[in-house]
C-alpha cells in the first residue's frame, strides 16, 4: 500500500540508487577477481646513487667507498678568511630629526634598517650615504654606529 501512493520521481531515485549499487558491487567483485596476489618481492623499493627510488636492485659496479673521517655531520666551521665586514653602507631614506629617528636602504640588500638618534655618530640628513652596523632591535634590524660617509 506505501508504494501506490510514490510518485513518479520517487520511483525514479529509488531505481537509479538501486542501480548505482548494483553496479558498485559489480565493480568491487571484478576488482576481487582480477586483483593478483603481490609477494613481498613485488613489493621492495630500492633507493639508486642519485637518492632515487627505483624496483630494480643497485648495481654492485657503482657503488663507491667513503671514508668515515670525510662525512660532515652539522655545520661546517667558519673560515675566518670568509668573515665578511660587519659595517655596511647605505642611504638614508628617511629621517626626522624631531622625532629622533629614520630608516636607511641598505646599497647591497635595498633592506630599510631601522636607525634611532641615540645611535648616530655625526648628524645625518635624508639622501646622505652612510656607513652603519646591523644589530638585531625589538621589531627587525636596527643600525648602530652610523657615520656619513665623506
């Protein structure tokens, strides 16, 4: 008595969900078929000497020899002849005097350095070239020991 009363387009959700799970079991037995039992040969993975990973072995002919005295492990030492100058130059790109502070575009970096008044050597005004030290400030790069450059 409950299916008289569906109408038309009931009847034709209920066929096609009816459908669609027929035809996912379908496809679930044939996967279930046709699906072939791996052994765990199958199944390795090989890593080759560019770090790559490949199914096939490494071959015995390329594998090299390391001494152990030659692995690095963590950061190399510093060469003190690689010490690059801690002063560096710049233009500055903004400063106002009354309020005792300004910014100067680093020339290598075009970084804008934060620079307060306390920390000018000689008066400095917008568009000097200067020299300066970089020293990490409470929002980013501040410079110290800013001189102008003659």
């Amino acid at each position: 008595m409950g299916r008289s009363q569906e109408s038309f387009n009931k009847k034709e959700v209920r066929n096609k969900k009816e459908k669609k799970r027929k035809e996912k079991e379908k496809k679930r037995l044939e996967r279930k078929d046709t699906e072939k039992k791996g052994s765990l040969d199958d199944m390795i993975a090989y890593v080759d000497e560019n770090g790559m990973i490949t199914d096939t072995p490494p071959d015995p002919a390329k594998k090299k020899t390391f001494k152990l005295e030659d692995i690095e492990i963590g950061v190399p030492k510093e060469d003190p002849s690689m010490k690059k100058d801690p002063t560096r130059k710049g233009v500055v790109a903004f400063f106002n005097e009354s309020k005792g502070y300004g910014f100067i575009r680093d020339t290598d970096t075009k970084e804008s350095i934060f620079v307060h008044v306390n920390n000018v050597l000689e008066d400095i005004k917008e568009g000097n070239l200067v020299t300066f030290e970089i020293v990490p400030g409470q929002k980013g790069p501040s410079a110290i020991n800013v001189k102008q450059l003659k």
